[in-house]
C-alpha cells in the first residue's frame, strides 16, 4: 500500500467490522473499499502531479538554456561587427 490513508487508518478495520452484524459489515466493506480505492487515486493523482511538475520544470531549463545560447550567439556578432572596420 501506498503512504495515503488506508481504511484501516480511517478508523474501520477490523474490529469495527466485528462488532457489526449482517447488512452492516457490507456496508462497513463498501466503505472500506471506498477510502482504500481513494487513497490509491490520491496517491496517482500525487505521482502524476510530480512526473507533470519535473517535466515543466525540464522545459522551463531547455528554454533558458536555448535563450541564453541566443542571446550569446547575437552579443558576439554585435562585437564583431563594432570590432571589424566598415570598408566604404
């Protein structure tokens, strides 16, 4: 399992499903069922969000290194056009 909540964590393990009789454990197991399955799609939802976050932050460094190349590559041809004389 994974760091989210379990059923268990929420206070429905199995003693609370000892203490109840007939249609009532089911609806304990289904409630069970429902925070486990919540838990397990928190914890997705958190996996994605960081894979989505590393990958905008990859993005974002490609563009800085794409502008700064640029911006280098257009500085050194001002230079060199201030430092090779105009012939007239």
């Amino acid at each position: 399992m994974t760091e989210a909540a379990t059923a268990e964590d929420a206070g429905i393990g199995r003693h609370g499903r000892e203490q109840c009789t007939g249609g009532k454990r089911s609806a304990v197991s289904v409630m069970q069922s429902a925070v486990t399955a919540a838990s397990e799609a928190t914890s997705g939802t958190i996996e994605a969000s960081k894979k989505a976050a590393e990958q905008a932050r990859e993005i974002a460094e490609d563009n800085i290194e794409a502008a700064t190349s640029a911006t280098n590559k257009a500085t050194q041809q001002a230079v060199e056009k201030v430092r090779t004389p105009t012939k007239r």
